[in-house]
C-alpha cells in the first residue's frame, strides 16, 4: 500500500466512519436522556461535533499507527479504533441505552445503502462516491457487530 491509496482510503472512509463514530456515541446518551439520565446532555456530550468524541489514542494513534504500519510492510491492514465513551449512567434501562448505539450503526448502514441504490439508479458512477456509500455500508455493519459482542466494555456486554 502506497503513499496515494493511503491518502485515498482516507478520504473515502472519512466522512463514513466519522458519522458512524459520532453517531453512534450520541444515540447512547440521547436514549439514556430519554431515560432520565441527564449526564452526557449536562457534560455537553449528547451533540454531533465529533471533535467531542475524539479519543486521542482510539480516533487517531491507533487507526493511523495501523495505517502506516500496512504502508510500510506493503501488506492490506485492518485499521480499528475507538471513540471517547459518552458517559451515562447504565443502571437505568441499560439494554435500551446499551443497544442505541449499534441500532444507530444499522440504520446508517441501511441510509448509505439506500444512498448507493439512488446513485445507481440515476446512473451516477462516481468512483468516489460509490466507494464511500460501499464504506458507509461496511463500516457501520462492522462497528455494529463488533459491539454486539457480548464483553463488557462493549455494548453487547450490557445487553
């Protein structure tokens, strides 16, 4: 992997995994409000300026460490991260609170595939685009699953 297809994975997974990320932490604290837990909404988490979701380590060491590490040994990597947990209170309705976050992912998932049909069917090719629909689609599928394993941090540890 070159210097240009890194720069090119960036860009088309970008837009995606921000709003996968992003999204996905807000619908944990937007239900836990719904539950009566006022903690992200009053530490001014419950928004989707993703820069508030930013872990230093988990959004952009690790994810960029991975990344040049598959440059520099040519090889295809899996590039994995983390944002910063929204901090709620799981002891009330915890299931609900627990399972808001990948049912965000799925609903992603389904909004860029429907996104990638409409394109389709209007006959727009873009290289670009379709990339990002097919990276909106995997990304969020992948972040669903991967949380719905059934060890604790993760969300499927609480469910």
């Amino acid at each position: 992997m070159d210097i240009s297809s890194i720069v090119q994975t960036i860009a088309v997974y970008a837009i995606p995994l921000i709003f996968a990320i992003t999204i996905h932490e807000t619908a944990h604290g937007y239900v836990a409000k719904l539950c009566g837990d006022q903690t992200a909404y009053m530490l001014g988490r419950l928004t989707l300026n993703p820069i508030k979701h930013i872990d230093p380590v988990g959004t952009i060491l690790v994810p960029g460490a991975l990344l040049i590490g598959s440059a520099l040994t040519g090889m295809s990597g899996i590039v994995f991260g983390w944002a910063k947990p929204v901090p709620i209170n799981f002891r009330n309705w915890m299931i609900w609170v627990a399972a808001a976050g990948p049912g965000a992912n799925l609903i992603q998932a389904i909004l860029w595939a429907i996104a990638l049909k409409i394109l389709i069917s209007m006959g727009i090719y873009e290289d670009f685009f379709i990339k990002m629909c097919v990276a909106g689609v995997s990304c969020n599928i992948v972040l669903m699953a991967l949380n719905l394993i059934p060890i604790p941090p993760l969300d499927g540890g609480r469910i």
